[in-house]
C-alpha cells in the first residue's frame, strides 16, 4: 500500500488537534457502547506507582465481521513530531497520540475493529524496568485472562529499546494469541515516513490466523522477525530490525502476511509467569572494554544489583575484571575475579556479537552462559528468573539448556 504525502499532513493537523475524527470514538464520552469485558478488565498498578485502570481511551466503530485489536501507544519515533518534514534526525519522540497514528492509516479499520489505549508518550530510552512488567501484564489480561476481549495487541514502541519489551512479552506472555511490536525509524511528519506502512502491515500480522503460536513478534519494513532473536542492525535505515542467522520468519506481501513455514517454537524460547512479580529485581550490564575497572561491579552489588551481564569486547588482564570477547571467551584473571563475586550474585556472560552463541563449558565452571540471547535480552531473563526466586543453579539451567546437550564438555575453552 503506498501512502500519499496528504496523509502526512493530516497526520500533523491531528498531532496539533485535540479533535478525534470519525470513525474513532471517544470511549469515555461512549462508555454505554463500549464492551463490558473491557470496561471490567482488572486494575492493573501502573509502572509511575499509582493505580489505574486498564483505560481504554479511542475505540472505532464495530464491524461484527472483523476481529479486533488492542493498539498499546507507548510514544517513540513512530509518534514523533520534527519541525519540517525533511527533518528525520532532530525531531521529538513521543508527541502524536494514539487516535491521530490511527486516523493517519484509515484503511486499517477495514483489517480490524481498533482499540487504542495510550500508556505513555515517550522515547523509549526513558522506559523502565517496572514499564516492561507492567506492559506484559496489559498484555497477559488483554489476550489470556478468562473471557479476555482481543484477538490480538499491537504495541507502538520506539525503537531504541523495542527488542527489550519484544522479548519480555514473548517470555512471559501466558497464552498463543499475536502479539506484534512496532515502530518507525522516521518521524510522523517527515516525507516517507515509514510508521503508518508498519502500522498496517503491525496490525494485519496481528490477526492473520497464521499468526496464532508465533509468539511475539516485530513487523516492520516489511519483515516479520520472533522477538528472541530480532536486534536492530542499524542505526539510521528503515530496513534495521532483523535477525541475521535465524533470519525472518515471513514478510508481508500486498498487505498480507506471508509465512515461511507453519508456526515453531523456537529452540531456546522459553515462558515464565510474572503475574504475581511485583517488581523486577536490579541487574547491571557491563560492556567489555580496555582498562575497565572492577570497582564499577563492586560498586553496582554495593548499590543493590542481584546479578551482572558482561558483554562485549576484552578486560585487559593487568587492570580489569574479565576478557569477555567474541564467544563470551574470559581470561585467567578474569576468572578469578568472577569467582570473588559469584557467590554474593549470579554473573551472565554474553557478546555484543550480532551472529552464534556464547555456549557452556567445564572452562568457566562459575559463569553462566547467555546461549542465544544478546546482552539486553541476557539481563531481561536474568531478572525474570531472580524475580522468580531461582537460585544460581537454576539459572544456570534456565540459561544453558538445551544448547548444553549439544556441547562437548572434554575441552578446555569456549570454542
């Protein structure tokens, strides 16, 4: 579907409007036509510390025929606002809401019947950990509660930290129904902008019956990628968010959402209940690099951490914590620091390697290796399994499993 320039100016006219055009309705002045099973939804306790209700703020009009959608805005580039539209670097995140990004792609209420609800407005370098506990609970309560009102969610996201909230949803979300997580590398305002496409294509992924068992996914140009292995590749380009190895799992084609094989859990996936967490637990991530100082991990225990992922590029031996490089590789002085801290917390190592593993071995008998999962996504499952009250053994487990039944253990390196 190509969208006209006029779309980015009517896109713009609403981001400065408070008025929400037809067929969007304003659920608070309509609360009488509005689902029950939505109005009744559960409080949930918001990330800010204060309680609300799972307030759904535009919903459009009914058609009986269509299945029907929860759009979680959470601001980002795909909600930004830049002071031309030439302008795709020095603009505002965070500042189109949820009923002008939908009014933007009209032809998406003829794909589903459309509920937004506007969590928060934000790059999503400022969420934070309660967001990402929070946004999955939505999520479990809009799709997986008893008689819960969606077929499916699609999340708006900036792009910073997506992969982070992708792959929280898709480790802790409690049934098959789609979830797919969105954003934009350009601007509302600006010419070409690429929001309103994934937009659509987010929502017509979400309610393809082919969708169902995938867990959650990211859409965007065109890609269809799981959320355990999706990074974003490039800082600036359209076409960022992939997974290299694993590669995408479909794409969208005429506006339909193409698969290339039938729905698989993938190898390493794993799903874990937070219903009952009510907060996650600190866990620093520390990239490698020459002339790291350990004082920075002992001070991130000393300020409360209860585990450390360890990234990245080389600690040189003479004045550092550990050699952590390609594979997750440590060095001799490496180790012996790593073993003065591990048992006071649970130390992961991993790589800012885009591509392989970083895989268990009788060489580094006291670190756990993060297997498939990047840096970020490392200290995600790190800190569900601590919230869950998993001890250093079991982690390791959670971790190692099942990349481990394939490892020789008779060596003595990573390699």
């Amino acid at each position: 579907m190509l969208f006209r320039g006029s779309l980015v100016v009517a896109l713009v006219a609403l981001a400065a409007s408070s008025a929400v055009a037809a067929p969007l309705l304003n659920v608070a002045a309509t609360a009488d036509a509005a689902d029950a099973t939505v109005r009744n939804l559960i409080v949930e306790r918001d990330y800010t510390g204060g309680e609300v209700q799972f307030n759904i703020t535009y919903q459009s009009n009914r058609a009986a025929h269509l299945p029907k959608t929860l759009i979680m805005a959470t601001g980002g580039t795909i909600a930004g606002s830049g002071s031309s539209n030439t302008d795709s670097t020095g603009y505002t995140a965070g500042v189109v809401g949820i009923a002008a990004l939908v009014q933007a792609v009209p032809e998406v209420l003829a794909v589903s019947n459309i509920d937004g609800m506007q969590v928060i407005n934000t790059g999503s370098e400022s969420l934070s950990d309660a967001f990402a506990l929070h946004i999955s609970k939505l999520a479990n309560k809009a799709l997986c509660a008893r008689d819960a009102p969606y077929d499916a969610v699609v999340i708006t996201h900036g792009t910073d930290t997506l992969e982070e909230t992708a792959y929280f949803i898709d480790a802790t979300l409690q049934c098959d129904k789609p979830v797919v997580v969105v954003g934009a590398m350009r601007p509302s305002t600006a010419v070409s902008a690429d929001g309103p496409n994934n937009l659509i294509q987010a929502v017509t992924t979400a309610v393809t019956p082919s969708s169902v068992g995938r867990g959650t996914l990211v859409v965007m140009n065109d890609r269809i990628v799981e959320a355990i292995y999706v990074e974003k590749t490039h800082a600036n380009s359209v076409d960022t968010f992939k997974a290299d190895e694993q590669g995408s799992v479909g794409m969208l084609l005429s506006d339909k959402a193409f698969y290339y094989h039938a729905a698989a859990k993938p190898t390493f996936k794993k799903v874990y209940d937070v219903s009952k967490v009510a907060a996650l637990p600190r866990v620093d991530l520390f990239m490698g690099y020459q002339g790291a100082d350990l004082d920075l991990f002992n001070a991130s225990i000393a300020k409360g951490s209860k585990g450390i992922v360890i990234a990245g590029e080389s600690f040189v031996a003479n004045v550092t914590f550990l050699l952590c490089t390609g594979s997750g590789s440590i060095s001799d002085i490496g180790i012996a620091n790593v073993n003065a801290i591990v048992d006071k917390v649970p130390v992961v190592r991993s790589t800012k390697i885009n591509n392989g593993f970083v895989v268990p071995g009788a060489y580094y008998p006291t670190v756990i290796s993060s297997g498939v999962l990047n840096p970020v996504k490392t200290r995600r499952l790190l800190q569900i399994l601590l919230a869950l009250g998993k001890n250093s053994s079991e982690i390791r487990t959670e971790f190692e499993e099942p990349l481990k039944s394939y490892i020789n253990f008779n060596v003595t390196s990573a390699y």
